[in-house]
C-alpha cells in the first residue's frame, strides 16, 4: 500500500480510502467488522462514512453505518491506527436528520449537533477528518438544478462553528464534499482572512467517466494543496461491466434502488462498454483499470472504495498495485475525447 500526506495536515495516508456506506443496508455488522479488519491487514489506514449513511439515506438507517464502525472501533481498540472521516448532511428535503426536524444547516447548532452524534455513534473521543456533505447554498447538485430561495449559511460562520469543534478536541481537521471551485476558493478565503481552520480535502465524484472535476478545481486544489478523495470511482459499478446490456445482478445496487440515472443518459452507456472493451481487450479486470486511472491521476490524495463482500474489496485493493501500460493510457484518452464526462 503506498500513502500520501493529505493537504497540510502531515498525516500519511493510504492511497486507498475504505468507504462504509453500504453497512447498514447491503451489508450486516458482521461483514463491515470483516472488511475493516481485512483492510487494514492490507495497509488501508484511512476510512470515510457520514451520518447519512447508510445509504439510500432513510430515516431508519440514518447513522447506521458509524454505528457499525463504532462497535468496531469498541471492539478492537484500534483507533490510533486509522485516520477516520465523516460528514454533516447539509440543506435537504430529509426532515428527519436534525432533531427540530429543520433542514440541516452549516450553523454553530447544526454542526454542534452533528458532531456529537457521530462521536457517539462512532464510540470515539475524535474525528480526524470533519467533511461538509453538500453546499449550504444555492447550487447544481446530483443532476438538479438549485433553488433560488434556498438560505444559506456564510462560509465564514461555518468556519467558526468548525473551529469551535476544533478547538473543543472533537474534529482535528476539516474538509469538504460535492464542492465547486468557487466554494473551494471562498472557504480558503475566509480562513486566511480570520485566521481559521484550513480545508484540507474535497472528496467529489471522480471517474472515467466523470471527470470535470479536472476544468477548474483540479487546478485550485494542486496549487492550494488540498487533495481529491475521489469517490464513485467506478461510476457506481457501471465500470466494472455488471450491468452491461441492461443487467440486473440480484444484490447491485442499480437492482435494489434505481437511483443511477446519472450513468444512464446519452454517451454513457457506449463510454462505458468501451472502456470496460479496452480493459477485457489487454486482459485487465475493468473495475481494476478505472480504480488505477483515479489513483494514478495527479490532484487524487485517494481513492475511495466500496465492496459488498471480501472477494470485491480484495480486488479493488489489488487494483492499486496495477500498472498502466502506454497502451491503456492511450485507449482511455480515445474514449475520453470521443465521449467526454457523459455522466457529469
């Protein structure tokens, strides 16, 4: 396992960060305590969750999944092993995540509470990482388009309500998620102006076939240093070629949920049989081969994995010990230019 230091923050950590978001629904106590053993018997010392997960978020999985990382972490007593993030769910419809029944804001009492909660559910004095989900403004997100209405919270009273938790001993450092270069720029802003705690991280979609996250941030984060924590790095399995020629797997997510329409629209679906033709061609297992593209990219810190079972989460580990030939570096660069971002 190779590591990385994440922004500023002089931590060391593995290229391959382990996702949870499936413990609590796709997968039982059991099998998350299995996974997180197993990772970090291969040098994985970096795991992502939020409070919204398990995901789909539902009011009767919410939190489950650091929960599951909580009895975990009770169990083993590793914490000064891994470096652990998590996340606070921002404005949404879900009425269910603040306890006034509110809609989640980036304020002194939303994160407060947030925090909190997760230290609880986490059974851990600490966060190492504090993500923010979402934007707390107006903002394209997941396809949609903002509302205009929509309140938000200054950047730099989030920064102070951060700062609050840093200071308090219950978050090390923060970062952010599903962020533009504007909010990226903003928040470094503000906390060069105040003198208040630094981003760190983003952590958005990143993948074959998802890259616009290269016109405009790739650059701001390489000359801020902040890193990528690229997740859906294999566009929610579509690259590993399961649900070619309209597939169902009984278990995949698309089968359980159909919430995957952004790798459904136009391009998409011939940009990925093509990339997962380009692997199978050079005898590569195509979810290995868009695992080492996200990895090998030079703005990505790591790269988040998720597996349903052990043999997944193996060879999606295994993946970042592969090497890509020139003649992978070309097909995928022939895709790209004849089907570019077809699922932004």
């Amino acid at each position: 396992m190779k590591y990385t230091e994440l922004g500023t923050t002089g931590w060391k950590v593995s290229r391959c960060c382990l996702g949870t978001m499936t413990w609590g629904s796709q997968n039982t106590e059991g099998e998350g305590h299995a996974q997180l053993d197993y990772a970090m018997g291969r040098g994985v010392n970096f795991i992502d969750t939020a409070e919204m997960y398990s995901s789909p978020p539902t009011a009767e999985t919410f939190g489950a999944t650091e929960a599951i990382i909580g009895t975990w972490l009770k169990d083993r007593g590793d914490r000064d092993k891994i470096y652990l993030a998590s996340k606070i769910a921002g404005p949404s419809p879900m009425d269910w995540v603040a306890r006034d029944g509110s809609s989640r804001h980036f304020n002194t009492k939303h994160i407060t509470e947030a925090v909190e909660g997760s230290l609880k559910r986490l059974q851990t004095d600490y966060i190492d990482l504090y993500q923010l989900h979402w934007p707390d403004r107006p903002v394209v997100l997941f396809g949609r388009e903002p509302d205009a209405n929509q309140p938000e919270t200054p950047q730099e009273e989030t920064l102070r309500a951060l700062e609050d938790m840093v200071t308090a001993g219950k978050i090390r450092e923060i970062g952010v998620s599903n962020e533009t270069a504007w909010g990226v720029m903003g928040f470094l802003r503000e906390a060069e102006r105040h003198g208040l705690p630094r981003i760190q991280s983003i952590q958005n979609a990143y993948s074959l076939l998802v890259r616009n996250f290269e016109f405009g941030l790739g650059e701001v984060c390489a000359r801020e240093n902040i890193g990528l924590l690229a997740y859906s790095p294999l566009g929610q399995g579509y690259l590993t070629g399961k649900y070619r020629n309209g597939a169902t797997p009984e278990g995949a997510r698309r089968t359980l949920y159909n919430r995957m329409q952004r790798y459904e629209g136009e391009g998409a679906i011939e940009a990925n049989d093509a990339y997962v033709k380009l692997a199978e061609d050079h005898g590569v297992d195509p979810a290995q081969m868009a695992l080492k593209f996200v990895d090998s990219r030079p703005f990505t810190a790591a790269t988040i994995i998720g597996a349903t079972s052990l043999e997944q989460l193996k060879s999606d580990i295994d993946a970042f010990d592969l090497d890509l030939t020139d003649e992978l570096k070309k097909g995928i660069s022939t895709i790209h230019k004849w089907r570019p971002n077809p699922a932004r």
